[in-house]
C-alpha cells in the first residue's frame, strides 16, 4: 500500500482540529446517555465549543493553502455529527416526557438530523459560489439557544428538575422539523461575499459555553432568569435574521423575473 494513502500522509493541521471537534462532539453523545438535565446541559455547552473548531479549522485552512479533498469530505462528516445529529439527540433528551409526545419528538429530531445530513452533501457536490439552505452551525446554534432559554428559566424557578413551560415542550418538534427545512430549502441563500450572519454568529457564539459554565456553577434567581431573556433575544435575534433574509432575497428573486420577462 502507498504511503500517500496513509490516514497520517492525508491529514492536514486543520484537519486534527476538525478531528477534536468530533471527539468533543461524541463525548456530549456519552454525557447525554446520562438523561438528567445537568449531564445534557454539559453535553450542550461541550456542542457549543464544536462551534469554535468549525470556525478554526477554516480559518486555517484559508491561511496555510492546505484546503484538500480529505479535508472537505472530513469536515462534512464531523459537522453532520456535531451539528445534526448530536443536537437532535440532545434536544430529544432534553425534552422528552415519557409520554406519547416523545414519538412526535422523535419525529421532530430525526427531521432536524436529516435536514444538517442532506445539506453537507449537497454542499459537497454543488460548485456555485455561496450557501444555499441555513449552515448547520447557524441552526445548531438556535437549538443551543433554544435549550438555554429554557434550562435558565428552570433554573430560576426551581432548580434544573424543574419542568420547562409546556409552550417549549410542544414547540420543539415543531421548531426542530422547521429548522430540518430550512437546512435543505434553496429559498435561502447566503453569498460568499455578505456573511453578515457568520459575523454575527462569531460575535455571539461565545455566549453559549460562557453561560454554559455559569449554568454549571447554579446560579441564583437574578443571574438565571438574566441568561435566559439573553439567550431568548440572542435567539430571536439570529432567527429573525435568517427569516428576514430569506424574505428579501425571494422578492429580489420575483423582481428579477418580472424583469427579465418586462
């Protein structure tokens, strides 16, 4: 067998970061087999430092020249772990109840997986410049978001066993299939060129394993209910962004036909 298709002769620097972000990403799987909401809460905080191994890995990719083949077909593997199916699989353990729900649920988290799944692989096959459907980071950052809010205000009202609003509960399958379609969707397009949502998504992305740890320590009332209305504006913040500018783009899109057929 040739050396240069040896796993060490096809790595590159990056692609060990990218190999990190994996492992943390299994290791929040094992923490979640746990089931109680401490262990899942750690489980999102580990996701949410993914985020930051995603950022680098590109970033030295683009500085060192070392994008390669291996390395794309890496990368998508990872990301469809950390961004699709881990998070599916924590938001599921999350909120189950024990009840019939829990099959809508289920139905909710594979839709979520399959949707981060489908849109890495199209990603790995289309050659036009841009993004087309939401990144999985972005949607796997709402879902962070989504369970923040909720662990905080248990938090602030009763410690980490205590129930979450029953709007959260019915709204998570429903929330985690939209996401799944927005993965997928070509109403959704993002330029190379206009990463206003990325610059947001790196300024804001931090919040998440800094009040992870704070979640961690128990903090009383005040602070609780603080992190939770700061996670639910981060969260409104970022979805509406997405909505308002796959709403923008789809009337550029009918501008453009009316238009061309004028």
């Amino acid at each position: 067998m040739s050396n240069k298709s040896t796993i060490p002769s096809l790595l590159k620097l990056k692609d060990y970061v990218t190999l990190i972000g994996t492992t943390i990403g299994i290791i929040a799987l094992i923490c979640a087999s746990f089931g109680n909401r401490d262990a899942i809460s750690l489980s999102f905080f580990l996701i949410s430092i993914t985020l930051g191994t995603d950022l680098i890995d590109g970033y030295i990719a683009r500085k060192t020249g070392t994008v390669n083949e291996m390395g794309k077909e890496l990368d998508s593997l990872s990301d469809s772990l950390t961004f699709g199916i881990v998070p599916a699989v924590l938001t599921f353990q999350a909120f189950k109840t024990g009840t019939y729900y829990d099959y809508i649920l289920a139905i909710g988290s594979i839709c979520f997986a399959l949707g981060a799944i489908l849109r890495l692989a199209r990603f790995n096959i289309i050659t036009d410049p841009g993004y087309t459907g939401v990144p999985t980071p972005i949607s796997c950052l709402l879902m962070i978001s989504y369970f923040y809010i909720n662990y905080f205000y248990a938090l602030a009202y009763g410690g980490s066993s205590y129930p979450f609003l029953d709007l959260a509960y019915y709204s998570a399958p429903v929330f985690l299939i939209f996401l799944g379609w927005l993965n997928v969707t070509t109403h959704i397009k993002f330029s190379e060129k206009g990463k206003i949502v990325y610059v947001m998504f790196i300024l804001l992305a931090p919040l998440s394993p800094i009040f992870g740890i704070i979640g961690l320590l128990k903090p009383n009332y005040i602070v609780s209910i603080t992190v939770s209305m700061i996670f639910l504006g981060f969260f409104i913040l970022l979805f509406g962004w997405v909505l308002l500018h796959s709403l923008i783009l789809s009337l550029l899109k009918r501008s453009k036909e009316k238009n061309n057929e004028g």
